[in-house]
C-alpha cells in the first residue's frame, strides 16, 4: 500500500476532512515515542495500542490489529507456550507492547529476546535466520513483506501464527494542551461519525 497503511491513510482523510495536512515522518518507535513530546516540535505518534499515559491524550480507536508470531515456514512451530518459546529464539522490538502474557515473562525475565529497532528490522533477522520467531502485527508484516525490496523474495516463506495472538485497537497520541485537546475532539468526533456510517451501510 503506497500510502503507508491503512491507519495513515485514515488519519491522512480525516484531517485532510478537517482543514488540516498531516505531516508525518517515519522513525523507529523508540524514537517517536521520544520526539511525539512536548520538548520536540511534534504533536504526538502512532499507531499505538491501547494505554494510559501521563500528559498524552489518546484518541478513540483508528481500528485493529492482531499480533501474533512470524516464522519460516521450513520451521515446525509447535504449541506456543513458555516452555516451548525459551527452546526457540524471539526477536521483538524494542519498547513495543506486545502480547500481555509474553511482555510479563519479558520483564520477569523468563524470556530473553533479540531486540531491533523496527519490525522491517525484525523481518529481515528472520528471514536471515538470525531469530526464529518475531512478534509482530500482521497488517505491518504483510505491509512490509509486499513494500521492502530485501523481503519481498520471502514472502511466500513466511508465516503468521495466529495461536497466543491479541487483537488491539490503534490509536493516536497527541500531548495534552488547550490546542491538541480541541483537535482531538475534532477527530474523535469524526471517527465517530464515521463508525456511524459504516454501521448504517
């Protein structure tokens, strides 16, 4: 999709609906979820799931994802559990939101994966065979698999594993001011208005 997903091209509709052009750039998560502050000179970030954070507004939700496991499909991928994962190697990305249960043996150290700074980064690791399975959302890994030159060659070779999967709502965070407060009501409202008309169709 050229115009970088569906939650752009949303986002991209709405306030172009609104009077406003939305400029938008492109960095490792890590990094916008740095810059959308109120220290640098932008409004917020997305598209993240679900969560409650100090100084950020959080907008109603843009749609849904589901995020589950990549993997090559020469590899035998049996019941996805604890046990089971700590005999395979994982790669995630750095300060994503991941599956619940997976993010608490994370943190409680029952896991120990390979970091990279961005899903395409993660692709290219499994199809490479520096990992054997990566968290990711589905709609970003097809995305990637038809858009990235180095990883369109694998695309018949990767594989989605639905099981230990978590669907997510996406939503946009914007710092919390006056302004940004009344422009998130704005797109709240059109979002809204635009469920309406989905659910009348």
């Amino acid at each position: 999709m050229t115009d970088h997903g569906e939650t752009t091209a949303l986002l991209r509709r709405i306030f172009a609906d609104l009077g406003y052009q939305l400029e938008i750039d492109f960095v490792p998560w890590s990094r916008a979820v740095r810059m959308g502050t109120a220290d640098h000179p932008y409004d917020g970030y997305f598209p993240e799931y679900q969560v409650q954070e100090a100084g950020r507004l959080q907008s109603d939700s843009l749609g849904s994802s589901l995020i589950g496991f990549a993997y090559k499909a020469d590899l035998i991928v049996p019941e996805i559990n604890l046990q089971m994962l700590q005999r395979f190697s994982l790669g995630v990305v750095q300060d994503y939101i991941n599956q619940h249960q997976l993010d608490l043996w994370i943190r409680l150290g029952l896991l120990k994966p390979q970091y990279a700074l961005s899903d395409q980064q993660n692709l290219l690791k499994l199809v490479n065979g520096r990992v054997e399975l990566i968290v990711i959302d589905q709609r970003v890994m097809d995305y990637w698999l038809q858009q990235d030159r180095k990883l369109q060659p694998y695309r018949e070779q990767i594989r989605f594993h639905d099981q230990f999967s978590e669907q997510k709502t996406l939503h946009l965070v914007l710092n919390d001011n006056p302004r940004l407060r009344q422009l998130m009501h704005q797109l709240n409202s059109a979002l809204e208005h635009q469920t309406r008309s989905d659910a009348a169709r």
